[in-house]
C-alpha cells in the first residue's frame, strides 16, 4: 500500500524539471525585456510577451511549491526548494513591473546606460539558466556553480555602476528644466536595477545551497 501511495506522489527529480522551466522563462522574459528597450515597434510586441512569460513563471512557482508540500523526498530542505523557486520569481516579476513602467510612462528612447543594463539582466539569466541543471549533482558541479554565480554578483555591481553614470547624465542633461523627464528616467533606472538585485539575490540563495550541500 504504501508503495503504491508513493508512486503517486511527485518524484524528487521533478523539481529539477520545474526549475528548468522557470529559468527558460526567466530568460525568455530578459530578452524581450531587452528588445523592448530598442524602442519604437519593439517596445508593444515585447511587452505582451514579458507579460506571458511571466505567467508562465508564475505557473511553474504555483506547481513547485505544491510539489514541496506533497513529495516525501525531496533533493534538497524544502526551505532551500521555496527559497530558491521565490527568488527566481522575483527576477521576472520585476522585469514585469519594469516593462509596465515604460509602458505607462510612454517611454520610447532609452540610453546607452539602460540598454547595457538590460544586457546585465540577459547575461544573469542565461548564468541563472546554466546553473540550474547543476543543482542535481551539487557535489560535481559545486566549484562551477559558485562561480556562475559570481558572475551574476559581478553584474549587478557593474549594473549599481551603470545606475549611477546614467542617473547623473540623466540630471545634467534635464536639470530643472525638464523635471518630469528626469522623474521618468529614474524611474526606468531604478526599475533596472531591481531586476539585477533579484538576480544577486537567486545568486546567494545558489551559493547558500552549495555551502549546506558540499
């Protein structure tokens, strides 16, 4: 009986599965975030699909966090598995909030600044992508997985860096003369930078991983 009660329940291999999913629309959800800042037709086309993949990581969060409820082995603590899966989803509901920003604030150009900056979010989650699937052989994997993640602390200290550079040639070049075009640059900045920030934050939870693990 109890044989039969188990086989029924998610095996522990699905979470690998799950966090799989959810990193492909993380990136997926980068990259039109990305093109969005190419402006012009580009920003409504890519809008919608931060919107639906962000839903879809949505759904994959949903499913792992019941998954974490109903399997009784699990490849990791189960506060590690929500922690993880909650930090990830992060990435991508900021990069949401970030694209609606632009949307209500009618934003069409953007500077060079923003657009590396959004190239950081690309590069963490391809980083976040490739270390994912490594979390099924920590022990194997542990040396290449504290330094992709590493890298994505070095992109969001090079991100802080860009935030900075952008904001104060973005006052220079408005001042008090353009007030509200300042308000609104800041606000795309900081939206930017949030998005990197989430990626620091799946980053400490990896490396946190590794540590209990190796």
């Amino acid at each position: 009986m109890m044989r039969w009660f188990k086989a029924l329940m998610p095996k522990e291999e699905r979470f690998f599965d799950l966090f799989a999913r959810h990193s492909e629309a993380v990136l997926a959800g980068a990259v039109a975030l990305r093109a969005m800042l190419e402006g012009g037709d580009a920003i409504l086309t890519n809008y919608q699909t931060v919107m639906d993949r962000e839903q879809d990581a949505d759904d994959v969060t949903r499913e792992t966090l019941i998954a974490v409820r109903r399997t009784f082995i699990t490849p990791f603590d189960r506060g590690n598995i929500r922690d993880l899966i909650t930090a990830m989803d992060n990435t991508i509901d900021q990069m949401q909030k970030t694209a609606k920003g632009i949307r209500l604030f009618e934003v069409t150009e953007f500077t060079p600044e923003m657009k590396e900056m959004a190239d950081a979010i690309v590069k963490c989650a391809q980083l976040m992508q490739e270390a994912i699937p490594l979390l099924g052989s920590i022990s194997t994997h542990a040396v290449r997985i504290s330094d992709l993640t590493a890298q994505m602390s070095a992109l969001e200290g090079r991100a802080d860096e860009l935030h900075d550079i952008g904001l104060k040639a973005l006052y220079l070049n408005n001042g008090k003369a353009n007030a509200m075009g300042f308000f609104i640059g800041n606000e795309v900045y900081d939206h930017l930078e949030k998005v990197v920030d989430r990626f620091d934050d799946v980053a400490n939870e990896l490396h946190g991983i590794v540590i209990e693990h190796v």
